[in-house]
C-alpha cells in the first residue's frame, strides 16, 4: 500500500499588520486565497531497508523558470539516487531542484520526480514541504494558521449509500423540454468532461466549478454524489471513430498537464471537500487492449498502436493517482460490459490489465473505489427467462448464436463475478460496482413476457430475451432501446449503485459523416445502413437514423428511451 500526505488548499486570511493590506483571494473562493503551492508525496514501494518514493509539485503563484523543493525526514532515510531532479541531502535536510528540461513551472503547472532511498526503522512521510522558500500546506498543515484537513479522513465504502445524486441542471433543461420528458427530468446523471475545454465549459455552458458550485446548492445538509466522466485518453476510442478524441496517440504528456492536472486541482479545493465526488474513469480504453489487438480478428491499427505505446496504461494510471486520494473523490474504473469481456479469454485478462493501469504512474489498488459496467451500452441488467446453465435439445444456451459462448448473459450476473474477478487478482475486498442502467430497459411491446419455445436453443434464447438488440456487440443508437431502472443505492449484493452515466437522449454517434471540430469522426456502425463487422460478426447495426454527433441532443432517441422504459414510466 502507498502512503501519502497530499499537500491540500488552505485558508491564508493573513493581515498585513498596521499596513492593513491582505492576501488577494483566489477567484471564486469567497475570500480564501490558494496556497501557494501543493505537493504530492507518495511511497510507491517499500522493503526492508529501501523505498522508492514519486513527489509531484504544483505551483499556484506566478510562472516560475526554475524551482527548488526542501524538505526534511523525521528519521534517517537517505536518498540514493533520483530522476528527473538534481536531488542531493544535508543530514535531515534534502534540496531536489530542477533538471535543465524541466525548470518551467507554470501558474497552476505541475512537476513530477522520483527517487530510491534507504531507511531503517521507520519510514515517515515528511510533515513540511518548501518550494522555493515558501511553504506548501499539507493535509492541513502543520502551522497555526492552517485549518485542518478539509477532506474528513477517510473514504466511506459506497459513496452513495444514504446520498443524493446530483442532476445536470443542463441535461435537465434538455430534458424537460421534450414532451413528457418532464417524467425522469429530476434524475442524476453524468457530467462529461470529454475534452479540455469541458473543464471551464464549452460554447457557454458550464464548465466544472460551475457543476461543483451547482452540487453544493443541490446538497443541502446532507450528503451529495457528484458523477463526473473522466475521459480524453490520447487515441481515445481505438475501436470506435464516433467517440475519437482530440488528443493524439502520442499526446501523454498533455492528457496530464492540460486535463488531469487541472481538474485533480479543482477537486482539491477545500471548498468543494463536503461533497462525494465519483470519477467514471476512462470508458471504452483498458478493454480494447484485450480485445482489438492483434492478431485477433477484431484488433484494429489504433488499438494495436496504444497497447504498443502504453498511453493507455499511463493515462488511466496517472488519473488514478492524482484524483484518487483526497478522501471524497472515488474512483471507478471503466469494465466494458458482458457482451464485450464476458468470454473466457476476455475476462479475466481484462481484470490484468485494469490491475496493470491501477499500479502505473504512482497509482495503487487502493485509488480504485470499485468498477463500472454498461458505461453508454445497452446490454439488459437480468435476462430473466433463460440462464447460461440452460439446455434445449442437448445444447447449452452457451451454444446459441446470441450468447455465443459466453460465460454471461446479463449484466447483474457479470457485473458480479467481475467484483469477484478483481478481488481475487488484488483488489480490495469492499471493492464496488456500478451499472449504467441508462438505456437498457428494453420495455414497450417487443418485450418477452416468458421463455421462448423449446423448439432449439436459438428459437428458445432469441424468443425470451429482453435484450432485443440484433447482435450483442450492437452500440450505437440502438433501435428499440429504453430506459432501465432508475438510479439508486445498494441495489444487489456486491452492487454500489444503478446509475444513469450516459445522459438519456444523448447521441453516440452520427448516422453519417459529420463535419466538426470535436475531433469526432464517423463510426459506420452508427450508420442504419452498416451491415456490420468481425466486432458484430457481420450483421446489421441496428442504429436509429438521422443521428447527430456523438453527445449531441438526439430527440427522437431520447423519445424512444421513454416509450420503451422498463420500468415505464
């Protein structure tokens, strides 16, 4: 396990005497002035009488062309040798200054370094931390005029246990104003931060201190779940043009200081400290590391160019690490769906590979809160009329043409032994699930209302399945789908919550190519017309017409969604 004291914002309402000047405010803050730097000091790994240590530097005053870090141990560790810092020790005392390539430091920039030292007896995390002179607060601090540590101590195993659930006053609005969309208007969904600029809002919307600030109203005296959507790995979406991203295969370095850096810092503000912030981290990326590479039929040049890269695993990593340890934050980790990673060679060598992201670029199993199934899919939460251990005629529901061999045929059941899965391979046992019930209802008058004929396993499978989608690796705006269950806590063993991520009448896609500046391109599996590919195994889409971009408003889904809820409405 990692140890760590991440320096966090603190009040700094320091009079200037008899001159009767002050600290300027932070914008926004009501009066509390940032810090003047942070700093995040992790214990990556520890034997005997050795440890290697990652620090991260963030600076919160004017641009700075080089920088110096001090601090001191309490016991006697010694640094032996370091990266990407000149670091050298005095007794207690140790400086770790800037390389010639990495002296730029600008306002609200981050720097990361790390090094290997020795320790016998204890190893303790140290209390103060200087930058330049100045000192950066860590949890709380130590002075008399730091407050304690805004964050509360430590997390609580399922966050939206006994909370509400912030609704998206924007998707809200969206909403409400379809007719009869005033019925699911009030539910939480997910805010998608799905490119730099949703961080401070595009095209006037609202950026995430606007949400923030939003959720505290909507709080009130007790406890509120924030769902945000991390989401803008470099080559995002391998598999998947309508829901590409803006940055490029190789653009690592951006993903962590132009997009992660930033919003780790704006959860980081004291401010926001009261509320349960749940991340989705990084939907549609780990999976397709398993499942579209070579050689297998389905892989894909993007997909084999990330998982050679490993962008992917460092992107998901360092997401992990810098927004999974102040206590109110909770990460849940992307795991495809059922129809995706249900088969034997995808299971648990999905479960490896999320493991191997957790333990990248300083992260650790602990910064995962738990994992997410169904993420903007549609597969059916319990196929109720058929099991995998049914036989018709001497074959296995297994050998039907919809299941196909795999292990699941929902996602509750999937969900389940994937918790399991990850338990088993390291993580830890209270780990959580959430199950994007947004769109997989699958109500209305093609609903089976009992088991199929017996006739042979494909007439009984495809007669009583609730999930009515033409083949299961089926995505994109799908005909015939609807609302699944509401959201809510704690609705089966093993299961934090049912959640509705993807915002209801939200597109996936454009049914044919789009021009834009959202670095969207055109998925033919979004397109009606598309009779399919090794991924669907060849059959029709199953797409609705006239769609436009991916996360774009899409009317006449959202109002198929409502026809055909299950529950209906």
């Amino acid at each position: 396990m990692s140890r760590t004291r991440t320096a966090l914002l603190a009040a700094l309402a320091l009079v200037a005497g008899a001159s009767g000047t002050a600290l300027a405010a932070a914008p926004g803050d009501a009066g509390i002035a940032a810090v003047p730097c942070t700093v995040d000091y992790k214990v990556q790994n520890q034997w005997d009488t050795g440890f290697t240590a990652a620090v991260t530097v963030t600076n919160n005053t004017t641009a700075k062309s080089s920088w110096s870090l001090k601090w001191a141990y309490a016991g006697n560790q010694k640094v032996t040798s370091g990266w990407n810092a000149k670091i050298s020790q005095s007794g207690t005392a140790v400086t770790a200054a800037n390389e010639s390539y990495n002296g730029t430091l600008a306002t609200g920039g981050s720097v990361s370094f790390g090094f290997q030292g020795t320790y016998s007896g204890t190893n303790a995390v140290p209390a103060t931390f200087t930058l330049d002179g100045v000192t950066c607060n860590v949890d709380g601090g130590t002075g008399p005029t730091d407050p304690p540590d805004p964050g509360g101590g430590t997390k609580v195993d399922n966050p939206y246990s006994g909370a509400k659930v912030y609704v998206n006053p924007e998707w809200s609005a969206k909403a409400a104003a379809e007719p009869g969309g005033s019925r699911i208007s009030n539910q939480p969904t997910g805010v998608w931060l799905d490119r730099i600029a949703a961080i401070n809002g595009v095209n006037g919307g609202m950026g995430l201190r606007a949400h923030l600030d939003k959720a505290l109203e909507q709080k009130g005296s007790g406890e509120l779940v924030v769902q945000l959507v991390i989401y803008n790995l470099p080559g995002r979406d391998c598999a998947a043009l309508a829901s590409n991203g803006e940055l490029g295969a190789t653009e690592i370095d951006k993903y962590k200081t132009q997009y992660i850096d930033p919003i780790a810092a704006i959860l980081a503000d004291p401010k926001y400290a009261s509320l349960r912030i749940v991340n989705t981290i990084e939907i549609d990326s780990l999976p397709n590391l398993v499942t579209n590479v070579s050689p297998r039929a389905t892989a894909t040049a993007n997909c084999d160019t990330m998982k050679a890269n490993g962008n992917y695993i460092k992107g998901v990593g360092y997401a992990l690490n810098k927004l999974g340890d102040a206590p109110n934050v909770y990460n849940y980790v992307d795991a495809g769906h059922h129809g995706w990673i249900g088969w034997d060679d995808n299971f648990s060598a999905s479960v490896q590979t999320i493991k191997q992201a957790a333990t990248a670029e300083g992260a650790t199993v602990n910064d995962v809160q738990g994992f997410i199934t169904n993420t903007a899919n549609y597969s059916a939460l319990k196929e109720q009329y058929f099991t995998i251990n049914d036989s018709v005629g001497g074959k296995s529901v297994r050998e039907s043409k919809w299941v196909d061999w795999n292990r699941y045929t929902d996602e509750l059941s999937f969900a389940q032994a994937f918790r399991q899965e990850a338990v088993n391979q390291g993580f830890a046992s209270g780990v959580g699930m959430l199950i994007d019930t947004s769109r997989n209802g699958w109500g209305g008058t093609a609903r089976p209302t009992g088991p199929g004929a017996t006739t042979d396993v494909d007439t009984y499978v495809n007669g009583g399945r609730i999930d009515r989608r033409i083949h299961v690796g089926n995505w994109c705006n799908q005909s015939g789908a609807g609302l699944g269950e509401r959201p809510q806590a704690s609705p089966a063993a093993g299961i934090d919550a049912y959640v509705w991520i993807k915002p209801p009448g939200e597109s996936d896609g454009s049914s044919s190519a789009i021009a834009n500046d959202e670095g969207k391109g055109f998925d033919r599996m979004c397109d009606p017309t598309y009779t399919g590919n090794p991924r669907n195994n060849n059959n029709m889409s199953g797409a609705l017409p006239n769609a436009p971009l991916s996360g774009h408003w899409f009317s006449a889904q959202f109002q198929q969604l409502m026809q055909n809820a299950y529950p209906a409405l």
